[in-house]
C-alpha cells in the first residue's frame, strides 16, 4: 500500500530534472504536493520534455560534480528527500566519452551523498542507478539485489561504480544500524530496466529513433532485433521510486538498500517484437534490420521484482505493451496535434493502480 501523501508539502530535491525521466517524476512529486527544487545541466534534446511540461519547480542550472554549488544548493533549500537521476545515461555516448561517463555517474553520485552528508534535514536518499549495474552473464532468469556489479561497457561499469558508492556511504555513513542514534537518514539504490514513454527524444534509444524517423518520412535501421530487454513505461519505476522514499521517510530501516524495479516476465521482450508493437500504433513507423553492429551491448537482460512485490508490495499496473501504446499515442498528439498528453498518461496510470489495488 502507499501513502503518497507523505510527499505533501515536503521539500524535495531531484536531480537529473531536465531529463526524461525526471522531468516525469518533477511533475508527479507536484502532482502529490511536494515542493520540488530540480538541479541539472540544461534539457539535452530539443524539443524536451522538461520544457513542454512547464512546471512550478524551483530549476538549478547547475553540474553535480560542482561540490561547492551543490551545497550552496543544498544549505538554500534544505531538502528532506533527495532523489538522485542525474547521469549520462547512454551506453553507446559511453564508448565516445568514457572520462565523462565515469565523473558524471561515479563522481557525481559522490558529490550528491556528500552534498546530503552536509545537510542535516535530509531524512531519505533514492539513488538511481539501472538494471545494466549488474555483472550481465546473459542468464535467461533475472538477477537480484544481491547479485554482483559489474559492467562491459563505460556506462554499465560506471553504474555498477555508482552502486559501490552508494553501498559505502550507507555502511559507512548511512547506516541503518545506527539510525536514530548516530544519524536520522536512510539511502536506498533503485535499478530499473528499459524505461519508455512520451517525451523521450535521447540518441541511440529505440522508440525515440523510430519516432524521429517516422517523423522524417525515414527508415530506421535496427541493430540488434533479437536483443532482449526489460521494456516498462516510465511510470512503472517512478512509482517505484515514490514508493521507496515514502518508506525511507518514515523510517523504515528495512527499505535501506536496492531495489528492482522492472516488467512482469512479458515486458522482456526482443528490440524486433517492440518495434512491431510500436508500427501497430503509429504505421508510419518504418525499419530495416541493420548491417551495422557497433560496439558491444548486452543480447540478454532481466530483472527479479520479487524483493520489491513482498517487501514493498509493488506490482507493475501497465504492460509493456500497454506502455509501447501509451508511448506511441504520446508522441502522435505531440506531432500530430500538438497536445502534451503527460498529465493525462499520469492520470491514467494512477487510475489504472487503484483499480487493480
């Protein structure tokens, strides 16, 4: 059960706002009533999705590897959540720029628990990594919290890194041991697989290519069609992620730690059958299998909810297929009539939620 309420009135601070998915979690946090300050390079695409939505949230222009502006931030607007989404979040971007993956993801989130160790009214921490955190062995079952990290490319190495961090700062300075004697903070790690929805316009993503390119009249090359992922709407693990909090705010010890967050087996589904799905809601969508392989991506990769359905009582509401129609529907009123249908996909996802308890 969850008591989002919780969030009302609360100061929270977001990083990684301008982002795709936290500029959908900028607008649920306003939605349940928390005052919001977001801290963030400026939008990475154009158009972007933070832009269109135009919230009533307080938006820091800054880079979280700057530890002096993170807690002149920081010690300004006193937040009592932290939820932490900035990265470079791109695996193929991580071959190009390595140095930056690694002091984004690792040295940023380093800053970041700094910045909430310096400030005494931070009471939850929800550090978001990814599911490409764990050591990929291309098992067909789904790996688990306690699995090991790893990582064959800079940007899932980095990820495994942010989650060695954020394992330290908990054992060393967060511990849940020594809540309420020696601190009164809790930090957990959330790992989610691949994320989409309306809004999403990063490179090297699926459902952004295939919209640019129907968009352009093209034909969309395919890399990798049998390549298998954990494919979930946006607000899957956003409420995942409110939900963590929520527990972490009210002192529960117990939600101190990782946590997944992805689809019912259903959801992991290969890049052909996704692409197939989204052409039913958008036919202008076009592709060809590609001849071009570039560098190494995982084939197979599945994540165990199972710790989150017992302990948190988490489910997923949409499937993934459910959320490719979203999608796709998301981007035909965006293109087709000019309408951001967000509020809207919000509305209908935390419907469907209560409907099926």
């Amino acid at each position: 059960m969850t008591n989002e309420s919780i969030y009302r009135g609360r100061r929270v601070l977001l990083t990684g706002h301008t982002g795709f998915k936290g500029s959908w979690l900028a607008l649920w946090l306003r939605k349940l009533g928390a005052e919001v300050c977001g801290v963030a390079l400026p939008p990475p695409t154009e158009p972007a999705h933070w832009n269109l939505l135009k919230l009533d949230v307080r938006s820091e222009t800054a880079d979280i590897r700057d530890a002096d502006r993170l807690t002149s931030i920081f010690a300004s607007f006193r937040p009592e959540a932290v939820f932490h989404l900035a990265a470079q979040p791109l695996v193929r971007r991580s071959y190009r720029a390595p140095d930056e993956t690694f002091e984004v993801n690792v040295l940023g989130t380093v800053r970041v628990l700094d910045a909430c160790r310096g400030c005494d009214s931070v009471r939850a921490i929800v550090n978001v990594t990814s599911d490409k955190c764990y050591e990929n062995r291309e098992w067909v079952w789904g790996y688990r919290e306690n699995d090991p990290v790893g990582g064959h490319d800079p940007y899932s190495a980095s990820k495994g890194c942010a989650e060695l961090v954020a394992g330290a700062y908990r054992r060393s300075f967060f511990s849940p041991d020594d809540y309420g004697a020696k601190h009164h903070t809790l930090l957990a790690s959330c790992r989610a697989g691949n994320v989409i929805g309306g809004g999403d316009w990063a490179e090297d993503r699926l459902l952004p290519d295939l919209v640019r390119a129907a968009v352009r009249g093209e034909t969309v090359p395919i890399r990798r069609p049998e390549a298998t992922r954990p494919w979930q709407h946006v607000l899957e693990p956003l409420g995942g992620y409110l939900l963590v909090g929520e527990r972490l705010l009210q002192g529960d010890r117990a939600a101190s730690g990782a946590w997944n967050f992805g689809p019912e087996d259903e959801g992991t589904m290969s890049v052909r059958e996704v692409v197939e799905q989204a052409r039913k809601h958008w036919p202008r969508v076009e592709h060809q299998i590609g001849t071009e392989r570039g560098p190494h991506e995982a084939g197979l990769l599945k994540l165990d909810i199972s710790k989150a359905r017992q302990m948190l009582g988490w489910r997923p509401v949409w499937s993934a297929r459910e959320g490719i129609a979203r999608a796709m529907r998301w981007y035909r009123e965006y293109y087709e009539n000019g309408r951001v249908v967000s509020e809207g996909d919000l509305n209908a996802y935390l419907a469907d939620r209560e409907a099926v308890g």
